[in-house]
C-alpha cells in the first residue's frame, strides 16, 4: 500500500514536470484550444450559475438567526460575500470543474487508452502529452478564474435577493457593510485560489486517465478516482493556501483596507 501510494506520487511528479516542459517548450494549436475551451468554459457556465445562486441563498438563511440572535442581522451582507469570495465561490467552482470536466477529462482519455488511440498518436510521431493534456490544463488554468468570479457575482445577487426581499434587509445596509467588509486581498486571494484549483484538476484527470487500466471498469474507475484526488487536493491546497493568504494579511495590514 504504502509503495504504491509512493509510486503513484512520483509518477504524477514526472507527469507534471512533463506537462510544464511541453508548455514552456511548445505552442498549443488553437485549432485544438478553441473546442476545449468552449467545452470547459461555455458548457460550464450552466451548472456554475445554479449552484453559485443556491449557496448564496442557503448563507443568508443559515448566517440570518445567528447574526439576528446578537442584534448584527444588519450585517449580513458581509457574511454572504466575505464567505463567497474568499472561500465558498472557489471551491464550488473547482468543486463544479472537478465533477463536470475533471471526470469527463479522465474517462475520455482513458478511453483512448485502452482503445489504443494514445499509442497510435505516438507511433504518428506525436507528443500525447502535449497534444492531450497541455490544452486541457491551459483551459482549466486559465477559465477557472472566470468561472469563480461568476459563481462569486450570482452568489452575491441572490444572497441580496433573499435578504432584502424575504429576510427584511436593508439594501444599502447589505451592500455597505459588504463594502465596508471585502478587501482587494480577498477578491485576490479567491482568484489565486482558483488557478491552483484548475491546474491540480487538469493535471489530476489526464494523470488518472493516462494510467486507466483495461475495460470499461478501468474507465469508470479513472472517472471516479479522478473527481475524489481532485476534490481531496481542493480541499487540501485550499487549507494550505488559506493560512499563506491569513499571515500575509498580518505581514502587510495594508491589504486589510475596504475594497473601495
């Protein structure tokens, strides 16, 4: 067990010094950007808006009783939107990308795997890596923080929606202390956040799916290992990422002022 969690390390290692080699040596076609693009980006979007619009909703009713209980129900604008930026809206997102195209990612590639597609590419002469993971990894990379700051915005609107119209909040009182509360740092802090997400996403799929083992239980397997290592990873960088982010705000109170 414990040699083959070693192995599988140092392999995934070597995968990712290969992808980083393939990127910094080799130019992706946008013949084969532009479809993976659409696919992670646009086709995304979808799933991003309903859950982004739900967790907003669920914060204000789950923060209002509480907040209500010490008379600081005034506030709840900032406890919606500080917890969006700064942690909810990326991990939904990745949490979304992870389930949606990480597992999509994986059993697509494993598939060609045990169809023996990748092996006719290399006997074509060309780069399975770079063809297959360098552009998925690029779309992941550099779409998630789009889709993060889209799940931020209609978390945002909807937590406002069901405070102000349903809940009896203030609207200039939501958005003040919203105001008064987020800082440049957190809005930072999430998209930085979310480009280690996508990247540990992408790499994690292509890496299951390279390794996929023979069958259509090899395949599925791919899939599910794929969504669970890269959920865990989420949560894990996002732990990680979250305490570097907490001392460089002691380190620079400056980043601390309101957004605007």
């Amino acid at each position: 067990m414990l040699l083959t969690s070693v192995r599988t390390v140092g392999d995934a290692a070597i995968f990712t010094s290969t992808v980083a080699l393939g990127l910094a040596t080799r130019r992706s076609r946008s013949a084969i950007l532009w479809p993976i693009f659409y696919e992670i980006g646009c086709r995304s979007m979808p799933v991003i808006l309903i859950t982004g619009g739900f967790i907003g909703m669920v914060l204000a009713v789950q923060s209002f009783d509480q907040l209500a209980a010490i008379g600081l129900q005034s506030r709840l604008g900032s406890v919606v939107n500080v917890s969006l930026v700064k942690e909810l809206g990326p991990v939904l997102a990745a949490t979304m990308l992870a389930g949606r195209v990480g597992s999509a990612m994986a059993a697509e590639i494993g598939t060609m795997k045990v169809t023996e597609q990748i092996d006719a590419l290399q006997a074509l002469g060309a780069n399975p890596v770079m063809f297959l993971v360098c552009p998925r990894f690029l779309a992941c990379v550099l779409l998630i923080p789009a889709l993060t700051l889209l799940a931020d915005g209609i978390g945002m609107l909807s937590g406002w929606y069901l405070s102000v119209q349903v809940l009896g909040i203030s609207s200039h009182l939501y958005w003040f202390y919203s105001d008064s509360y987020i800082t440049s740092l957190d809005i930072i802090s999430g998209v930085i956040k979310s480009i280690f997400f996508g990247g540990a996403i992408a790499l994690v799929a292509c890496h299951r799916g390279f390794h996929c083992s023979s069958g259509a239980e090899g395949v599925g397997r791919a899939a599910t290992e794929a969504f669970v290592c890269s959920f865990i990873l989420v949560l894990a960088m996002d732990f990680l990422l979250g305490v570097f982010f907490i001392q460089l705000q002691h380190l620079l109170p400056s980043l601390r002022s309101p957004l605007l």
